[in-house]
C-alpha cells in the first residue's frame, strides 16, 4: 500500500517565526490639559493608536495645536500619558520617566536655543551627549579623542565648517549652526528612536535644506526610526515612508507605500480638508506655498 502524506516531512521541524514588535507601539493614548474654564479639560492626544516599525522614516503634519509635539513629548517621556500605553520596540515605556530613556531616544527641537548648552564648548556638548548614550547616571566617560573624532566627522557633513570649531562656545553659533550641532548630536548618540520637532523651521530656506539633506542621509545611512513634525508636507511626501496627518488630538490619517507615493501636495489638502470639514491652518499652508 502506497503511504501518502498530507505535509512535507520537514514541516513537522518548522521553526515557528516569531515576528519582531514594531520599535513604536502607541496604543489609545490619551494626554489632557486643563483648559481655561475651571473644570474643562483639553484634550491634545484623543486615543491615539499607531504603529511604526523599524527604521521608519515617519512625518507627523497637521495643524496648529494638533497634537504633534504631545505625541513626541510622550515618546520623549517628558509628558506621561494619561491613558493608554506606549512600547518601545516591545518594551512598555508608558510609565518610565524621561532619564530612563536617554539611551533610547533623541530629540531635537525647534529652538535652537533648547538643544546645546550655550555656555559649553561645541566638543564638550558633545561629549555629554555621548555620555548620554550609556543611560541613567553614566559612569562611562568617552577618552577626548574617541569624542573628537565622532563630533568631527558627524559635523563635517554638514559642509559649515563646524568640525574646525569645536573649541568654541556653542553660544556663538547661528541658529541654523545650532541645529546642525544637535542633529550631529543626536546622530552620534545612535537612539533607537529619533525625534525631530520641526528642527528646520526657524531657519532660513538656505540652511533649512541643507539640514533637511543631512537629515535624510543620517537618518537612511543609520537605519534610526525617526519621528519627524513638519509643516512641508511636500517634503514629508517626497522624503519619508509614513505620513501621519494628525488633527485635533486624532490621527486622520496614516499613508504609505503606493498610496502616499501617489499623491500630490493639493490633493492630500483636499483630502483633509474632506475629512475633516475644515482648511490646514495658515502655517501650513504658507509652509507649502511655492
Ligand atoms: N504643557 C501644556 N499645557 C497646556 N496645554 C498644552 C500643553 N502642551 C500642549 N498643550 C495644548 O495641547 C494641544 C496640542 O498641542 P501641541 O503642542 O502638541 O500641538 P502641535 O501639533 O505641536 O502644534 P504646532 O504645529 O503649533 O506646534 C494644544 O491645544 C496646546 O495648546
Ligand atoms: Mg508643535
């Protein structure tokens, strides 16, 4: 008699294929502030579910007052969410105040002056942000040459000729300098996580693209998964994987892939527009004219 067999043998030794959580995992995430009347409440993150995966490249737009720089104060862990829980590549943060995660994420803000300590030099602000990469309470101090050649070579992308200023406070640099010193930065601390809140928008359009352009690079070269707010929504659809529109505390909407590459500019306005009953706020729109 013939043995037949319904499965290949090798079947039986599968070995189950365990699949890898996403490095960002927010889950109904609810973040309120009091609002002005006694016992109103604001609601900037209204149940906020999303997921990005490793080494993303994310856009995070929308209007004014939307929620987007919440959403990375929460990843950050300099605001703790009132609701919901949030995972960093499958590890629960939700509750793990802001030190805990100095190894993990980075940020760099708007201002400039927020992002390097003024009165220290431009190596010594990196040499805290290297010690930085080790977690809570460093012990690990990194040689001054090992800090020299990181700072040097991160630096040197940026075509400003920072690398032959180290010794120089980093209160004598522009803004557009500043930014370039944080990004570098932020860069040699390799997080897991890259935040970036509109880290080009207080710069002229000049020094604005060439940080845009040394972005792009850092961010692909090192494979971080990177949360970036932007108001050029021309950028965010040209430059990144995943364009999270965001509109009064609610994602309205999540594009990739063929669905993001195809739309224009005009069209993904119209589309929101639609969804949500109402026209981008001004700054978006002035940051998308031309
Ligand atoms: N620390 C705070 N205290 C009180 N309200 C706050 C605080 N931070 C944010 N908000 C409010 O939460 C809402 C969302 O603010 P958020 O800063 O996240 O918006 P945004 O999308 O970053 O806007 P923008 O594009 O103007 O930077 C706004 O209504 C804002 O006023
Ligand atoms: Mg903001």
């Amino acid at each position: 008699m013939l043995q037949t067999f319904s499965e290949p043998k090798t079947s039986k030794m599968a070995i189950p294929i365990v699949k890898a959580p996403p490095m960002v995992r927010i889950s109904n995430a609810v973040k309120r502030f009091p609002g002005l009347g006694r016992k109103e409440m604001l609601v900037a993150l209204d149940h906020v579910t999303v997921e990005i995966p490793r080494g993303e490249f994310v856009a995070l737009i929308g209007s004014n007052g939307a929620g987007k720089s919440t959403l990375l104060s929460i990843v950050m862990g300099t605001m703790l969410l009132d609701e919901g829980s949030f995972h960093i590549a499958g590890e629960d943060m939700t509750n793990r105040p802001s030190w805990e995660r100095a190894s993990k994420v980075a940020l760099v803000r708007q201002n400039p002056e927020h992002n390097v300590l003024a009165t220290l030099s431009i190596e010594e602000n990196f040499a805290l942000a290297m010690m930085g990469r080790a977690g809570r309470f460093p012990l690990k101090r990194y040689k001054r040459e090992a800090v020299r050649h990181a700072a040097h070579a991160a630096l040197s992308r940026f075509g400003m000729g920072l690398e032959s200023r180290m010794a120089e406070a980093a209160g004598t640099l522009s803004g557009g300098q500043r930014q370039a010193v944080a990004m570098a930065m932020a860069a040699v601390r390799e997080p897991q996580v890259l935040l970036l809140d509109e880290h080009t928008s207080a710069l002229d359009p000049k020094r604005a693209r060439v940080l845009r352009e040394v972005t792009e690079q850092v961010v692909r070269e090192s494979g971080m998964t990177t949360m970036m707010v932007t108001h050029d929504m021309g950028h965010a659809l040209a430059e990144t994987d995943r364009v999270l529109m965001m509109h009064r505390g609610r994602i309205v909407m999540n594009l990739s892939g063929t669905e993001k590459n195809a739309l224009t500019v005009p069209e993904l306005a119209s589309r929101f527009e639609h969804l949500v009953g109402e026209a981008l706020s001004d700054r978006t729109i002035l940051a998308n004219a031309g």
